[in-house]
C-alpha cells in the first residue's frame, strides 16, 4: 500500500530547506511512501533545483500561495490564510488525495486548522497533542502538550482512551498503563480537576495505576501519562531545558583546557552514543490526536533529520491507523473495555 | 550576632542519622551559629553518641515526642499531632526562641503547620516556596513551588513581590527581572490566571518582562520567575527526573565495557567537575516566603551534605531578614516601588 504524506513545506524556522531535504531522505529510505510537497512554487522549485532533484510520480509539488508565520495568531492564520501551505496541505488530508499531515509550523495555528478542516472524531471534545519521550527504560506516551491549557475531567478521560490507543498500537502493548500527572501520589494531593479525573479513571476500564509526579515521567513506571496542555507543555519544555543546559556544561567542562580536551578525546566515543541516546532529534514528532486524519507537528526548530523523523511518526501513525482505533473505541457501546 | 536555627531532627526519609550529622558539620564551620535538635531525646541522644558529640550551649536538645510520617495528611498532622517535631520547632520560631527552623519532614504538613503556628504576613494570603535552580550562567528563584494548587492572579502578583524580594536579598541585585511561566510568549497565550496576572504585573511596577517557556527557566532569561503551585511542581519535578536520567545514561555509557570505563578513568576529573555543577544538594533547601519567620524545607531525600545546604539557605535568609523586607515592601502605601 502507497502512502502519501502531505508535507507543509513552508512550515517551521527554516522553511524548504529543511523540509525538502528530509522529504528527499525520506522517500529514499521508505518505497512505499510518497510526499506532496505544499507551498510555495519558486521556494519549493529553487530549494528542489539546489539539491539536484525534481518532482516525479512519488515527489509531487502541490501549490500554496501563503504561509503562516510562526508567530501568528491561530484565529488570524484560520480566517485570513485560507491559501496557506498548512491550510492546503490539511486539505490534501481531508480530502483522501494524503494519508497524513506533517507540519514544522506554528502549532497554535495547526491545532485550529486542522480542528477546523479535519474535525474531531465521533466522542472526542478536543484533540491532544501527544508524543513520546524517554525514559530509564524505554519511553512514554505524554499527552497533553499544549492544545488545551484548561481541561475539564471528561477531556483527561479521553486523553488517557487516546494516550492507550497509541500506546497499544506504537508499541504493540496488551493494556498500556496510564497515570494522571500530579503533585504528588497520595489521593488528597492535586486540584479538583485532576482528582476528579483520578475517579473516573478509577471507573472507566482502563488499566489506570495512579498518579505520577513530574520525576516519574522518566522513570518509566507508565506507559501514558495524562496532564492537562498547561502543566504538559510546561513539563516538557523544562525538561528540553534541562538537557540543553547539561549538554552545554558537560561540553564547557570538556572544554577548558588542553587536559580536559584530550581527555575528551579519548572519551569521544563515549560522549557521542551517550549524546544519541538524549537526542531530542530521535523524539521529533508529536500527534494532534483526536482527528479524523493523522496529523504530525514537528519542532520548529527541526532539521533534516530531526523532521524526518516526524514523517517516520505519520507513517507509523497511518499503518497503525490510529484515527481509526480512536473512533472504534468511542462508539457508544455499554460496558466496552479497551482491547 | 548569634543566629539560631530550630532543625527538626526526626525530619526526612533519615530522620536524626542525617539532620544530626549535618548539624554537626554546619556548627563547625559556622561559630556564628547555633542549633536547636528538636524530636525525640532517645533518638537524638543515641545518634550524638554515636557521633562522640554532646548538647552543648552551641547545640541545645528541645524534647518532642510525636514524628509527623512523610506520608500523613496535613489536616491529621496539624490537628492531631501538637507534640511533634516540625510543630514544637517551628513553635521555638514564633516565641523567639529560634531564628530560623529547617525540616526535611512532610512538605504539605509543614506548609500547613507553619501556616498555623507562624500566619501570614500582613498583606500576602498565601505563602509559596521558592527555590533557586541553576541557569546557564546562574540561577534563577522559581515559585511557587506546590505550596498552592490553584491560585489566583493576586496570589501570581504577590508571589511575584516576594520573588523580588528574596532575588534582591540574596543575589544583591537592584531591581531583579520577573517573568511569568507560560505556555508561549505572545500575549495571546496561557490561561485567564496567567494573562490577568500578566497584566496586573505589568502595571505593579515591578521590573516585569513578560511570558517564559518552560525551557527559559533555564536559559537565565529571568531572575525571578512566577507561576502556580500545580506548575512549579511538576516543572521542578520534571527537570530532577530528566537530570537523573541523564546521569544515569552517561553512567551506563562510561560503564559499557573495558574500553569506556577505561575512557571513564582517563575522563574522571571532568566528569567530577560535571557532576558537581548539575548536583542537586548544592541547591537543596526551598524557602516558604510569606510567613512570620524564616522556614526552610529541605529534600526529604537529602543526604547530611544537602541538608547542610539547607541550613546554609536558612542562616542566609535570616541574615537577609527576609521576612520583614517582605512586612516593609507590603505595608500599604500609595504609589511605592521596590527597592
């Protein structure tokens, strides 16, 4: 089966030339995929003429007069960009001539226009944006990341019916386990919301363990892990803080002088798989879940390989046919449990 | 002038086998200072001997005879237990019979107890802990820290005069730089609480610059940084668990076989200075402001070095007198700034 992602080209800090680079290792690595490049035609031809390649039967070029700015309003991107490199490419998506979205651009105006475009399947309120991070041991499914910074119980309770759907498919678990993010573990710690949320996972048939606190994240003691889009995309960004500051301290220390540069050296082999294995590069790539239609939002600040690894996530997505699983599980049905 | 610190000594996951040792340590490098070991004699009086030290005028014994469990209710402790450890020290600080009290003990429980035997300052409804992380190029007081689930924008407001406050006292900075931890930078984002606090800030005449993301935190951007409790907690938490990760993936890496433990060997000194750069104990030792006396809560967890370090913070915040710059600073008076 061919599967086609429709790749907002314009999207992210640098634009086609980081799109179209990743767009071109990607399609190398995987024959069974195609891309629709969406944009703007001379950005697209310039940066496709740079790298010596052409459109073909696998690399089309689908036009986009306007592009939305990193930092423009998400309404505003909705109701005056209609000819958007983002907006167009959802419409690839919405229409059944893609199979995925992958967008480098600014996520505010990617929630609303894909919410706008695709809709929500049948019993979802609100998408999520889900990814996964590292952990001891494997990693963790985290969702919310910021598509919604208040949260009602019932939106926690489907976040975590959403979380343990991708966690069951990515990773091909039985029944995932899900705990809610929270100040601490005992029952009286957390606002009325989250304890709110604890009860009615409590009830709702999902393997639900517990609560988590933020440390717990990375322990790998669940398999998703629920929070609202404030305390979730606070969560991860602090941690991107954290590791980006160690990284540069542990490059300072090697740094400063001619004893610790050799000692460097002779450690270099170490450094670089140790600097793989806490690449956030490898993680690039969350889900707007909750959508009739997989769509992936790469970092912004993605490169080549970075945002290759966003399009390697759509195409799991869309095997997986998460959508899909999402909308099964939601029929009403009395007394259903997860599979 | 002789500073006086009540410790409660049954505090921590511990208990006197590490609040006694790093009294010990402290009294010994700070003449100035003096240590009342609160709990019970029994315990106290086995672990002095053990360490061939004695009570003396420098290191008095205050009997208690209840320990407050890290796991109890706040409620229950505060209504049930008035002979405890963490409540008769922080009863030494309201008589004036200690200048500062420190306990590793039960954070709820403390926070509740020091609310009750010490009250607010005149002015602030609800007190916030704050600690200083480390930045890129220093550090940063971040509050509140889950001293408040839910908090308003008046709560946001005076977190952020006394954030000022203790970064003004501690770093002798003339008028410290306040943020507000978001979920974007645009104006557009975060919550009702988030967005009204920034516009009370705005206004408040505090050196206010705007919205911080996760990750800014540890970028130095700010000197203070402000949001609510539920927040504060999982950031910090989030950033521990990252750093443990991390360090325990470079441990693994240094450990894989003969030749990266022998690169380890060779590396060992900067791996030191590393770790000593990224250790938790050197900022162990979180501050409840807002209340009637200087309280110090320490990492349940901490070993008697980071404990130490919490005494460390608390002589200095006596020193500082922070809480009545707190008293000064929120006397009403139209049209006043902040030193």
């Amino acid at each position: 089966m061919t599967i086609t992602i429709a790749l907002d080209a314009m999207g992210g800090d640098h634009g086609p030339r980081v799109t179209i680079s990743a767009a071109l290792a990607f399609l190398k690595a995987r024959p069974e995929a195609c891309i629709a490049l969406v944009g703007q035609p001379d950005a697209i031809g310039g940066e496709l003429r740079r790298l010596a390649a052409a459109p073909s039967e696998r690399l089309q070029v689908v036009p986009a007069s306007e592009v939305v700015r990193m930092d423009e309003p998400p309404a505003q991107a909705l109701r005056t960009k209609r000819d958007s490199s983002m907006r167009v490419a959802l419409n690839l998506l919405r229409d059944g001539r893609a199979d995925a979205c992958v967008s480098a651009g600014n996520t505010g105006a990617l929630m609303a226009v894909a919410h706008f475009v695709l809709k929500t399947l049948p019993g979802i309120d609100r998408p999520a944006i889900v990814t996964a991070l590292p952990t001891l041991n494997g990693h963790v499914h985290l969702l919310d990341l910021g598509a919604n910074v208040d949260c009602t119980t019932e939106n926690l309770r489907q976040f975590a019916v959403m979380g343990v759907i991708v966690a069951a498919a990515v990773d091909g678990k039985e029944r995932p386990s899900v705990a809610l993010l929270n100040v601490g573990v005992e029952d009286i710690k957390g606002n009325e919301v989250v304890k709110a949320a604890a009860q009615l996972l409590g009830n709702s048939g999902l393997n639900y363990i517990g609560y988590i606190e933020g440390d717990g994240i990375y322990t790998g003691g669940a398999d998703v892990i629920v929070c609202d889009g404030f305390v979730g995309n606070i969560a991860l960004k602090a941690s991107e803080g954290v590791a980006r500051m160690i990284r540069a301290f542990l490059k300072e220390e090697f740094g400063r002088n001619m004893f610790t540069l050799l000692a460097g050296l002779v450690a270099r082999p170490v450094l670089k798989a140790f600097a793989r294995r806490v690449d956030p590069k490898r993680y690039n790539g969350a889900t707007l879940v909750g959508l009739n239609g997989v769509v992936v939002k790469s970092h912004g600040s993605a490169d080549a390989v970075a945002l290759r690894n966003a399009l390697e996530v759509a195409l799991r997505e869309v095997r997986q046919n998460i959508p899909d699983r999402i909308r099964r599980e939601m029929e009403p049905s009395p007394q259903r449990g997860l599979a």
